[in-house]
C-alpha cells in the first residue's frame, strides 16, 4: 500500500514567487493535515482536512498561505507571495480518523532565497 | 494543548533497553499520548499511542501511571537504526481538529 507522498521533495524559489506543494495522502484516509517545521523551530500544525472541508485552520500563519483540498483527495498548499521566512519542511499526514495514527510523508523542503 | 517535556538528548548502548519519560502535568481527559519516531529527512513515524496504564505492539511499550501526569516510552533491546528523534505528543481526542503538538523531541544515539 502506498504511504503519504509529497511533491516535490525540495523547491527553491526566489522571495515573492509562488510555490505549490502537493500532498497525496493514504487511499480512503478521510483526514489530512498539514505541519512544518521552519528552521530550528519545533514541528508545528498548520491545519486539518476532514475529506474537503477545512476542519481546523488555527495553524496557518498568514493569508499568503492557501490549502485546498478539491474532491477530499489530494491536497495542495500554495504560499503566495513566498517570503524568506517560509523556508522549511512542509509535511502532510493522513489518518483515517482523528484518533488513529497519522501517517507522515517524506515531506517537502522550501527554501526561499 | 497540553505542553509536554521530555530529556533533550539520551545515550546508549546496542542491546539495552531503553525508557524515555515524558511529562505532561496539564493533559486533560480526553488527551491521548502518543510517540513518534523521526530519522532525518523523513517525516514522523507512528510509534505508540495508549490512554491509560500499559500498551505493548511489535515496536515498543507504553506505561502510564494512573494520574497519566507523565508516561513512558520503553524500546526493548536497541540497535542502531533506533537512532532517531523521538517526540512524546498529548492530543485532544474530544471532537473537532486532532492537531499534534510537537516539542523538542529526545535524541536517542544508540552507541554499538
């Protein structure tokens, strides 16, 4: 069975650019969230899907962040203007409900120069 | 959310058992614990989620006392590849967002 993939595995981009990250989470997982970790910072919540509704929103930091998830399959995250503090680690995770394990991706590298 | 503490960094040696303690004094009823295993470059890996008292899988071993004010991680007989970070995460298990909280983690370097 495949796990949670993301896409790409390392982006970098010029401050003010726009980046699109992809995550496709586990076949049937309803639940999908989103974390990153910015440098030396701990790995922190950015926001939670149950199937396409946005569940949980309290971690996006700003309104230059946009995730969508069309159908309540994959999901994509859109940071638009990028700025020089959005470099990080961006990972997805799927579980099948809110109490089972969630299953992490390899996750995405953005580095915003 | 519940903010928990755990030893930055451990050491050990191949073969032995090893019991990482987390604290969580402020967790609430429906938190879960639950510990993930992090090698670099990758992403967080499930390792054991438990509520109350004694949970064992193929991996690990979880113990938490009555009080559930603190809980510990028991990985028996290490080997190298157990090198790796691993996080001690309290949840809300009521209705609404299951959002992890992530804190420092333990470095755990098993030593052959």
């Amino acid at each position: 069975e495949a796990g949670v993939t993301q896409f790409p595995s390392h982006s970098v981009i010029e401050k003010g650019q726009t980046v699109t990250l992809r995550c496709d989470p586990i076949s049937g997982h309803d639940n999908l969230y989103w974390y990153r970790r910015v440098m030396g910072k701990e790995i922190k919540f950015l926001l939670h899907f149950v199937k396409e509704s946005k569940q949980d929103e309290s971690g996006m930091p700003n309104n230059r962040f946009l995730a969508e998830r069309t159908g309540g399959t994959y999901s994509t995250l859109k940071v638009q203007p990028a700025e020089l503090e959005d470099s990080g680690v961006y990972f997805c995770a799927s579980s099948q409900d809110r109490h089972t394990e969630a299953f992490f991706g390899q996750g995405t590298r953005l580095t915003v120069v | 959310l519940a903010k928990t503490t755990q030893p930055i960094s451990m050491d050990s040696y191949e073969g032995q058992e090893v019991n990482i303690t987390c604290s969580h004094n402020n967790i609430a009823t429906n938190d879960y614990i639950t510990w993930y295993q992090q090698f670099p470059s990758q992403g967080p890996r499930f390792i054991i989620q438990g509520y109350k008292t004694k949970v064992t899988n193929e991996v690990a071993s979880l113990f938490i006392p009555a009080d559930r004010k603190s809980s510990t991680l028991s990985l028996p007989r290490v080997s190298l590849s157990d090198t790796a970070v691993y996080y001690c995460l309290v949840g809300r298990g009521g209705a609404g967002s299951y959002q992890l909280t992530f804190g420092k983690g333990t470095k755990l370097s098993v030593i052959p």
